[in-house]
C-alpha cells in the first residue's frame, strides 16, 4: 500500500519535470519558428526564452492594440463584418503559417 503509493508519486513528480522540459522546448522550438514567419498579420517575434519557471516570447508592441474580451459580451458585440474580416486576416495567416510548417 503506502510505500508503493508513494513510490507512484515520485515518478510522477518526475514525469511532470520531464513533460515540463518537453513543454519548454517545444515552446521555444515554435516560437523560433514563427520568429522567422514575415506576414503582415503575425507579429514579429524578436525574441523567447525562459527566467526562472516562466518561458517568454518577445514581440513588437501593437500601439493600441486591445484583446477582443469587450465584444464578447452581448450589449457590445463587434458587426457582423467586423468579425467575418478578423477571421479573413487571422485564416490567412493560419495558412501562411502552416504552409511554412508551423
């Protein structure tokens, strides 16, 4: 019983590390990838790395640029053409992005 359970913890504590190493390179391996994307609706990235326990990516900042969580409510949602545009743009860049293998 006890001794097992806990001998069953250790290797998940140990499978986390390793699944949290995989995750970091993985996030690095992409973002090195997008940093070498050129499309005018994906952000450069200038660079990533991690400090501590957090991976960063760096980007160009967007003067002005807002999340799209205020027109997700009800009283304030975006026009219909506004939307169908937002979805252009991004298809876009999702197939730009995956024709080049990310």
């Amino acid at each position: 019983g006890g001794p097992a359970h806990q001998h069953d913890q250790g290797e998940d504590a140990g499978g986390d590390e390793e699944k949290a190493r995989i995750a970091r390179k993985m996030f690095l391996s992409e973002a090195h990838m997008v940093g070498l994307l050129q499309h005018p609706h994906i952000l450069p990235i200038y660079d990533a790395g991690e400090e501590g326990d957090y991976c960063y990516i760096v980007t160009e900042h967007v003067h002005g640029a807002r999340t799209l969580a205020a027109y997700c409510k009800p009283d304030n949602l975006l026009r219909i053409d506004d939307v169908v545009e937002i979805v252009y743009k991004c298809a876009r860049a999702l197939h730009y992005a995956h024709s080049r293998g990310v």
